[in-house]
C-alpha cells in the first residue's frame, strides 16, 4: 500500500509540476495576447469608423470660414479672347480680320452691409458646435466599446456557469440513473434529471450564441477579435451625489456646450440676413489690351492696330425695392434662432434626464451587486445541505434540481449586475464630459485635436491649397475571423 501511495502521490506531483509549467507558458502567452478596457478604447480611437468620419466631417465644417471670409476679399479676373471675322460687311473699312484681346480687373468689397462679418462670425461657431458635436461622438464610441467590451465578459462567464451546470445535471442524471438501476430511485426522478438537463443544454446554445454576438458587436467597434479581456479598472472621477453629477454635466456636456453655440451663429445669421437690405460698396481697377494682328485693311489710316486702356472707380449698390425677400430672410432667421434656442432647452433636459437615469441604474446595481453575492453565498450553503439531506433521504432529486438552478441564476445574476454597474457608471462619465480620451488616458501617440485644422485652414487664401487625396483611415474586418463561443475550460484533476 505504501508504494501505491508514493506512486499516486508522484503522479499527482508530476502532474501537478506539468500543470504550473503549462500554466506559466499560458500566462506569459495570454500576457502578449491579453486586451485591456484601455487597448480596446486606443483601437476604436484610433480606428472606429464612425469617428474618424466624425473628424473628417468637422474639417469640412471647419472650411466654412475661408470661404465666407473669401466674400470679403478682393478678387483678381483675367480673360483672354482670339476672335476671327469670317465675313467682314463690305460698308466697312475700320473692322479687323482678327482681334486678340485681353483684360484683367480687381474688385476691392469695401462695405456689404454687415453680411460678411456676420456670417463669418456664424460659421465660427458653427466650428465650436462641431468640435463639441465629436466630442460627444467620441464620449459615445467609447460608451459602446466599454458596453460591448464588458458584455463579452459577462457572455462568457454566462457560457462557462451553463457549461459547468450541463456538466452537474449530466453527473446528476448519471447518478439517478444508477439508484434507479438499484431500485433506489423511480422513473420519474430519471425523467426529471434528464428535462432538466435538456433545458440546460438549450440554455447553453443561447449563451453561446449571445457570445458569438457580442464578440462581433466588439469586432464592429473596435476593429480586432477580443482575447483574453481583462478586468476592466475602477473609474475616475465618478460624482459622490446625483446634484453633483448633474451639475457638472450643465457645465461640460459636450452636447449643451454644441446647442449653445448654434444658438450664437443663429443670431450672427439674423445679422448676415439683414445684410440684404443695406447698401453695398465696392472699387474696381481694370486694364485692357486689343490688338488687331494689323488686319485692318489697306488705306485705314484712322483705327489703330492696338490699344489699351485702364478704369478705376466705385460701384455703390443701393436696394429699393426686392419684393420682401430681405424681410422674409430675417424672420425666417428669427425662427431658425428661436429653434435654436429651444432645441438648447431640449438638449439641457434630455442631459439632466440622462444623468439622473444613469446615476440611479449605477446605484442600483451597486445594491444589486451585493445583494446578489449574499444570494450566490446562500444557495451555494443550500445547494450543499440539500445534497446532504438528499443523500439521507428527506429531499427529493426535484429538490437538488431546484437547487442548482437557483444556484445558477444567483451566479448569472451577479455577473450580469456587475456588467450593468459598470457600464452605468461610465454612461455618468459620459454625460458629465469626462468619458473622452483626455480623461481617460487613452495611450498610443498623440490625441486628435480637432483646432490644429482650424488653425490651419481659417486663413487660408491661396487658391491652390488642396489636402492630399483622401484616403481610407479606419481599418477593415474582412480578416478578422468570425467569432465563435468558445471559452477557456478548466481542466479536472487526474482520477486516483
């Protein structure tokens, strides 16, 4: 007997050697291979579609002030026409054969009525409104990695709790089997044990398939398969009341920050509208050159083979009668500022809602969270005591059952609490103005700052100033294979 146990004692020292090995090469390959919540949100900055959309419509945006500033500007024209007369009427002796003509001429805006100041003015706003209008895209690309990213953690403990109940009820269904081949147990406690487990089976292909989904939800938003995720970190910054949370979500929300502003270029744009009506002045400096290419007949001594000349002046426009379109642009801007101005308010009430709504989901769970884990602590105790009893006869198979699935539904209600929690949590980052990249310390390289364009283009004159050609910046999934629902298994110890 003593050589059999330093025999079984020797095999489960080499296995259990082999097992902190394998364990050691698998931890230094999950380490390489490991994705945290930050890795996840650094990809889908650097990567997501959406917001790098989001980024090339603000520059666009941001192209509206050189080109209303460019209605203040001078501007210079040149033209050049070549012009051959076929048939010259023969009463005339001054027509050329040919005319090579050429001009030029510079318009200086000297006063427009306010228009171009105040529509530049608009679309610097309209340039604030964008630049808060991404962050807000940004605050809501992460909300959705963090969501996604959390409930492939919840799915897949999801599948491995069902994966280890089909495991109990197939040993509990083994065990009947035999007491029933003994006579200790009827056929009805067989059938239970086999309804259960093929419940539980069935509930495990759903578990599986709500992996596979959320797996290629995180695949649409962040742009690789997710391995080996972390556990997410605490977050920053959370409110310690809902007064507090809403209170700095008045002041730094980016979508209020956006409303306001487009508030501000409504009124600029009341301005540009009463523009039309005013009186407009403007200089003009032109020059021109004719030569006739000595076409003129023979014997014409009175027109000259070339000329020049050269015009300065001032236009003045003044508006007396336009059939009430100027007084139908400015109210129609009046009521454009008055939905601004409303849509402010809307904006202002769907923040607060948003806040307070998130606010309480996340204290909820908090509570959840911890009433769940004294439910999991007790129906383990009581799964434990029902077995004991079963074993002596005063509780059924049907007990031991119910049981377990209470077990069951106490595990998977915890881990689906902690998922809502922390994504409540975050969605109160988001809505008070602090779920963007320069709060969350989002590594890679450099965060995108959306004025370094501004700062670029807003003075732009030159009219050849193109960007290079537009290329593709978010990456594909075309080679990210699909996902599927398998999760890490824990291996059993070796039978003695």
């Amino acid at each position: 007997m003593h050589d059999i146990d330093t025999k079984l004692t020797g095999r489960r020292a080499r296995w259990l050697a082999g097992m902190a090995l394998g364990a050691l090469a698998l931890s230094s390959q999950a380490q390489a291979q490991a994705e945290t919540l930050q890795g996840a949100l650094a990809k889908a900055y650097e990567n997501n579609p959406t917001l790098t959309a989001a980024r090339a419509g603000q520059r666009a945006n941001d192209e509206n002030v050189p080109i209303q500033k460019a209605s203040g500007l001078p501007s210079v024209g040149a033209s050049v026409d070549y012009q051959e007369n076929l048939i010259i009427p023969g009463n005339s002796f001054v027509s050329p054969g040919r005319v090579l003509s050429a001009g030029s001429q510079l318009s200086v805006p000297i006063y427009q009525g306010g228009a171009v100041r105040n529509a530049v003015k608009a679309a610097e706003y309209r340039v604030e409104a964008g630049q808060s209008d991404l962050r807000a895209t940004e605050a809501s690309i992460f909300s959705q990695v963090v969501g996604a990213y959390m409930d492939v953690i919840r799915d897949q403990a999801i599948v491995q709790l069902n994966q280890k109940n089909v495991a109990v009820l197939k040993t509990n269904l083994q065990a009947s089997s035999d007491r029933f081949e003994i006579g200790d147990l009827t056929r009805t406690d067989v059938a239970q044990s086999q309804a259960r487990l093929a419940l539980a089976e069935g509930d495990l292909r759903g578990a599986e398939a709500n992996l596979i989904r959320s797996r290629e939800n995180y695949v649409k938003l962040v742009g690789d398969a997710p391995v080996d995720l972390q556990p997410p970190p605490a977050l920053p910054n959370l409110p310690q009341s809902v007064e507090d949370a809403v209170a700095i979500a008045l002041n730094n929300n980016p979508d209020i920050e956006a409303a306001n502003q487009r508030i501000n270029a409504s009124r600029a744009d009341i301005g540009a509208a009463r523009a039309a009506r005013m009186p407009k002045l403007s200089a003009t400096l032109g020059g021109g050159y004719n030569n006739n290419l000595h076409s003129i007949p023979a014997g014409n001594t009175v027109a000259e083979n070339t000329t020049k000349s050269a015009a300065a002046g001032l236009s003045l426009t003044l508006p007396i009668f336009q059939g009430g379109r100027p007084s139908a642009q400015v109210r129609q801007a009046q009521s454009r500022s008055s939905q601004a101005i409303e849509t402010y308010v809307a904006t202002e009430r769907d923040v607060i809602a948003q806040t307070r709504g998130a606010y309480a989901a996340w204290q909820a769970n908090e509570r959840v969270i911890a009433a769940t884990e004294q439910a999991v602590g007790a129906n383990a105790l009581s799964l434990e005591g029902v077995r004991a009893e079963n074993s002596v006869g005063t509780r059924s198979i049907l007990d031991i059952l119910n049981a377990e699935q209470e077990y069951l539904n106490a595990q998977v209600q915890l881990v689906s609490a902690k998922r809502n929690s922390y994504v409540a949590a975050f969605s109160v980052l988001a809505a008070m103005g602090k779920a963007e990249a320069r709060d969350l310390g989002i590594e890679g390289g450099a965060l995108y700052d959306p004025a370094v364009n501004y700062r670029r283009v807003r003075g732009q004159i030159w009219d050849w100033a193109d960007d290079p050609k537009p290329q593709q910046q978010a990456t594909n999934t075309r080679s990210v294979p699909a996902a599927d629902a398998s999760v890490p298994a824990v291996e059993p110890l070796p039978q003695q």
